[in-house]
C-alpha cells in the first residue's frame, strides 16, 4: 500500500511507474461481488492464459502486418506487449503477488 501511494505520487508528477496507480485503484474497485479473493486471483491468472493461448491466433491474423504508412499494425498489435505488462502488474498489485513470477509463467505459456 505504501509503495502504491508513492506510484501515485510519482504519476501526479508525471514521472514514469512501475505500476500505473490509476488502473490499479480500477481494478480495485471492480472487484466480483460476492467471490473471494482466491477466486479474483485465479480469474487473473486465467486472464494471462488466455492471452498467451491467443497469440498465436493474433500473430496469424492478416491484420498482423507491418504498415510502414503506420509505423505499426492495423490491429495495433504492437501495443500488446505494453498493455500486457501493465494489465498484469495492476492484477497482481492487487492481489498482492509477485509480478516478475506470474510474467515468467506467461512467458513460458505462450
């Protein structure tokens, strides 16, 4: 909670976070009602299945080229490495568990 606090101080001054407060206090909020937080936990792990289990599909899309006219992607594949990263550290800030682990186990998923 301390080093969330600090994260927001630093957001407000505009210096760059590890974990963005703000989609982090989201996901807070957004809790399931009535489930409980092993249940939450597992639906987050289950989230980052998912995605690794859909990359293929992604990578195969046709939409998947590179636009030089874009300097990237039609489906704006090459913002899905960034929202990966910041998706799963919001998750785990919320449950408090260790982001580099779960970001190795995806790794080796997908």
């Amino acid at each position: 909670q301390v080093t969330l606090s600090i994260f927001e101080l630093a957001s407000a001054a505009g210096l760059p976070c590890e974990v963005d407060p703000a989609l982090v206090t989201a996901l807070a909020g957004n809790r399931t009602e009535g489930s409980s937080p092993e249940e939450d936990y597992k639906v987050s792990c289950l989230l980052l299945v998912f995605v690794a289990v859909s990359l293929p599909l992604l990578a195969a899309d046709p939409a998947s080229l590179y636009s030089p006219e874009l300097d990237g992607y039609h489906n704006n594949l090459h913002c899905l490495a960034k929202a990966i990263v910041q998706v799963s550290a919001a998750l785990f800030t919320v449950h408090n568990k260790n982001i580099e682990s779960h970001l190795k186990e995806f790794l080796l998923v997908s």
